[in-house]
C-alpha cells in the first residue's frame, strides 16, 4: 500500500524468489507492507531490498538494523543485487534524513560513497547482506575512490593540455585513438570544493546511468 507503481507491485515476485532462492523461509501468513508517504507515488525496482530486509527480519530469519540504515537496490531471482538508476541523489537524500549507513548494490557503490559522512556498503546478495546483519559476515565499508591517481600522471597532463586531440593526418597509432576516448576519466578534481565536485558527479549521473562523464568522443579517422 502507498500508490506503488507497476515496478513496486511486481517487486513482491521477486522478493519472493530472492528470498527462497538464498536460503531463507517466506513468510506464509498475510504481509501488509507500507510505503510512506501514501500521497506519493512510488516506482521502480529500488525498493526491493528494502522490502526483503524487513521480511527477513520480521520473521526472525535476519538481525534488526538500527534507524539510520538504509537499503536500496533491485533484487534477481536469484537474490543477487542489481544496479539502479539515481543512487547518488538517493544517497545525497538518505544523509539529509539523517541516515548514517547505506547499504547497496555493489555496482552503485562507488557512485554513493561520493557523500561524505556516509557509510556505503557493497552487497552483493541477499545472503550476504543477511549474513553481515548477524555479525556472520561483515561487509566493509566502500573507500571512496576519488583521488586515486596512479599511472595517470602523463595522460592526464596531456589532456589537459589538449595533446590527445590533434595527431598528422591519416595516423593509426594505437594510443592515438584509444587514449582521447579514456580523456573522460582522466582528468583531475582534486583542486575542486567537495561541495563542487559533488555538483559534478551529479551532473554525470543525469548524462547517464553509467555515471560517464558528458564529453565528445573522438572517432579513430578524425585527424
């Protein structure tokens, strides 16, 4: 209940399969599951970890998170976790509500731990996640992979100098037509604000579900 969209309300089959499917008993009595605000329309396939987590705990199967952890992320049959859309502004949202542990799927997690003061962990499926819930297991925190430079100190001083983008006419050199293409991800923010270079992965965030950064890609026969 709580206006779920088309993706939500099949949310309740996969959850079902995830959590049979790792291992663990579904509930058979009658589950009523609120998703507050009711005046808000809910969508997508990010809920159902969330959804899984309070099964499992409310049958006794998993340990009882405290208040300021959240779970986000889409579920397989499997009980593997897959990636969603938007989970850096979802993480930017969860510290505003005072959440202080994030826990998701382990191919957004680079994408979240881009906000400070919020820990990230990368589950991998539900059994894990489960598993760390207990003490079994523990889940590391993610490191924030910002400012991790090594080997990148040339190309980076060539691109930022606009060497990679221009070479003679008709050149087939291999780094020549590889290297503009890796431009994107190369060049430094390390002199930014954390306020701005959070502005900046947010604007690649929207440009693509991937999170690449909005830039020209250079074709191999340009000259």
């Amino acid at each position: 209940m709580g206006l779920p969209g088309a993706a939500v309300r099949e949310s309740k089959e996969r959850v079902r399969a995830a959590i049979k499917n790792s291992g663990f008993a579904y509930p058979q009595q009658r589950i009523t599951i609120n998703l507050a605000p009711a005046d808000l329309k809910k969508d997508g396939p990010i809920y159902d970890l969330a959804i899984a987590v309070g099964l499992l705990c409310a049958s006794g199967q998993a340990a009882q998170p405290d208040e300021t952890s959240a779970f986000l992320g889409e579920l397989s049959l499997d009980g593997q976790l897959r990636g969603v859309a938007g989970a850096l502004p979802m993480a930017i949202s969860a510290k505003e509500a005072g959440i202080k542990r994030l826990f998701i799927a382990a191919v957004n997690a680079d994408e979240a731990a881009y906000v400070e003061g919020l820990e990230v962990y990368a589950v991998e499926t539900l059994a894990a996640l489960a598993a760390h819930l207990g003490g079994d297991e523990a889940i590391a925190p993610v490191v924030p992979r910002a400012n991790q430079h090594q080997n990148t100190g040339a190309p980076r001083t060539d691109a930022a100098g606009n060497h990679l983008c221009h070479r003679p006419a008709g050149s087939i050199h291999h780094g020549a037509i590889v290297m503009p293409g890796r431009v994107a991800g190369l060049l430094d923010r390390s002199h930014l604000l954390n306020s701005n270079k959070l502005h900046v992965r947010l604007l690649e965030c929207g440009h693509s579900r991937g999170g690449a950064r909005p830039c020209q890609r250079f074709h191999g026969s340009e000259s």
